[in-house]
C-alpha cells in the first residue's frame, strides 16, 4: 500500500516509481479513453466515476459498458468482466508465493491494486520470492511504488476523460479506441503460437455464435478455443515424441 | 428481474465488478491453506484469457447491429489488424491505440465508412 510510512519511505518504493514511469503515458491514454467511452455510452458522470475508483480495471470495464447499456442481466455482466479478468487469476497463482507471509486484508488490497503492468514489472525484478523479512519489505515498497503510479495515472487520466467526454461528439467514434486498447492486451497475451491459433478460433466463434442470448458467445468462444488448444498441446508433444 | 437505466442498478453492477476486480486479482491468495485447480483447469488457465479477450474484441470490430459488416467500406476493419501489427512491431499498447486511431479517425470522419 503506497499509504504506509513503512512502503513509501524505502528506496525500492522510489526505485519502482521511476521504472513505472515512462509507461504511465500509455496507461494515461487507456484511463482517457476508458473515461471518454463510458461518458458516451451514456452511463453519468457519477456512475463513470463510481466504475472508475471502485472497479478499476479498464477491460472489463471496457467490456462491460455495452452490456450495462443493454441492460444485460446482472450475472451475465458480472460472469463476462470475470472471463476478461481471467489473467488477473493466472498472476495471482503466480504471485501467491510473494503475498503469503502478509494477513489477508493486506494481501487482498495488494492484489487488487496489482493490474498488468504493475504485476510484469514486479515478476522481473523479483523473479523469485523473499524468504527473509527485509526481503518481504523490499518487495512490498517496491510493488506499491509500481501501483502508486499506474493507479495514479488511471485515475487521474479518467476523470479528465469523464470530464471531456461530454465536449465530444458520439459520432466521432472514440469510443472505438477501447477496442484498440484491448486489442493490445490481446497481443500481448498472444505470446505462443498455440495462444495465437486460440485467439483467432474464439474471435471467429465469438462472431459465428455472436445470435446466442446472454453474451454466451464468449462462453462458447472460450469452450472451442481451450478444447483445440488442448487438442494442439497433445498433438505437438506427441509429434516432438516421433520425430525425437 | 433487470429494471432498465435505473441509477440504483448501475451501481449494483459498479459494486458487482469491483468485487469481480479483487476476487480474480486474488484468486489463489485468498485462502491461506494451500490449494490447487483441478490439473485441466489450470491448463484451461493457459489459453481461457487469450481466448475470452479475443471473443470480446472480434464481434467489436467486425460486427454490426448482430451480423457480419456487409461492407469493407468499414474503419474497424483496417484499424484493427494496424493495431495489432504495431503492437508486434513496437510491444507498447499505446502505439496501438495511437496508431489504430491515427488510420480509423481519416476513414470514419473523412469518408464516412
């Protein structure tokens, strides 16, 4: 927690700070952007800054702004910002390790402040976990210095998007790059070829079962793109087998 | 069941994603006894989030009103895969977004597609 005397006094706190830094432009330009589309679709300024300080997770929020307008059903909302923070649960199997040693309030409220970059920055310069109680500080001052900033930049970044998003036009299309800002977490996810193949089969699944109610379309893209992949795993392991 | 547009319901959903927001951050540190997925789940964990991004973001740009653009005279179309190439060429969301407005904003606003 960037709060705590104990964190943002140690030098790994000032450290993580000024690496995170040069991306804070690029996290500002996604905060904008996420600020300016919820404006647009309609939500109000007070709902858009409800999401923005109590969700705080650009894609699914990005996500979900087409279901809240719909007015999906309420679980249906919630299961698909879930399916979009599914590599949130693949970083917390990773980060485990690093956050046991800490009572569970301040596990949970690391792990909710800890988004995409703040969670690549910390697994770099720890690669692995602390075993000794200034290790342990070391690595919390460090994290908080990473989210200080990212969380920082967001929020500052989307309120200047709410704020503005009520000067621009809804024809001009802004709204679309939070689509390009998933794009990008997709490519950046899509770092094998198997997860390439993945990704192009539930992206045509997506839109061939697109006709389904409740947005199960994500559902069904994520069933067919896992089960092929499965499918790829074995048979490439077992063709490594013949030709070894 | 679902009352449409009414203040009390966004925020319900507001509160439902924020909870949606700790639970998957902190998935496998909630609970202090160690536990472990089923072995398929966390092999599923591999290739689900690829995959569920994917099946967002595909109908966003390829889709209108429920079905297939009738026409390429669409900016999504071209500003979409710029997008991703840039984000291979330049590994920076931001050049995405940039990159992926700077070919969509001309088309949209210039020639109407």
């Amino acid at each position: 927690m960037f709060f705590l005397r104990e964190n943002n006094t140690h030098p790994a706190f000032k450290e993580a700070a000024r690496a995170m830094l040069p991306m804070a432009t690029g996290i500002a330009a996604w905060g904008l952007m996420t600020g300016v589309a919820m404006v647009k679709s309609g939500m109000s300024v007070v709902e858009a800054l409800a999401m923005t300080f109590l969700v705080y997770a650009g894609s699914s929020q990005l996500a979900s702004i087409p279901l809240i307008v719909a007015s999906a059903p309420l679980w249906v909302i919630l299961a698909t910002g879930f399916c979009v923070n599914l590599r949130f649960v693949v970083f917390s199997l990773h980060l485990r390790p690093y956050m046991m040693h800490m009572p569970r309030w301040r596990r949970m409220l690391n792990g909710y402040l800890t988004a995409d970059m703040s969670y690549a920055m910390f697994t770099r310069r720890f690669p692995n976990p602390g075993t000794t109680p200034e290790q342990w500080r070391e690595e919390e001052a460090f994290l908080s210095g990473n989210y200080f900033v990212t969380w920082t930049s967001w929020m500052a970044s989307s309120v200047i998007g709410i704020v503005l998003g009520n000067l621009i036009p809804t024809s001009w299309g802004l709204g679309f790059a939070g689509v390009l800002c998933l794009v990008g977490i997709l490519c950046s996810l899509a770092n094998t070829p198997i997860r390439r193949v993945s990704a192009l089969i539930a992206g045509a699944a997506a839109v061939a079962a697109y006709s389904l109610p409740l947005k199960l379309n994500i559902v069904v893209a994520i069933l067919v793109a896992v089960a092929v992949s499965f499918w790829l795993e074995k048979h490439a392991s077992s063709a490594e087998g013949q030709a070894a | 069941m679902n009352t449409p547009g009414t203040e009390l319901w966004t925020v319900l959903v507001i509160v439902g994603l924020a909870a949606v927001t700790v639970l998957s951050r902190c998935f496998f540190f909630i609970f202090d006894r160690p536990w472990a997925l089923p072995a398929w789940a966390e092999r599923a964990l591999q290739y689900a989030p690829v995959a569920a991004l994917a099946g967002v973001v595909a109908p966003e740009i390829v889709m209108q009103a429920g079905h297939l653009v009738p026409t390429w005279h669409d900016a999504r179309l071209f500003a979409g895969p710029v997008g991703a190439l840039l984000f291979y060429w330049r590994r920076n969301v931001l050049a995405t977004i940039a990159g992926g407005m700077a070919v969509y904003l001309p088309l949209h606003l210039g020639l109407g597609w």
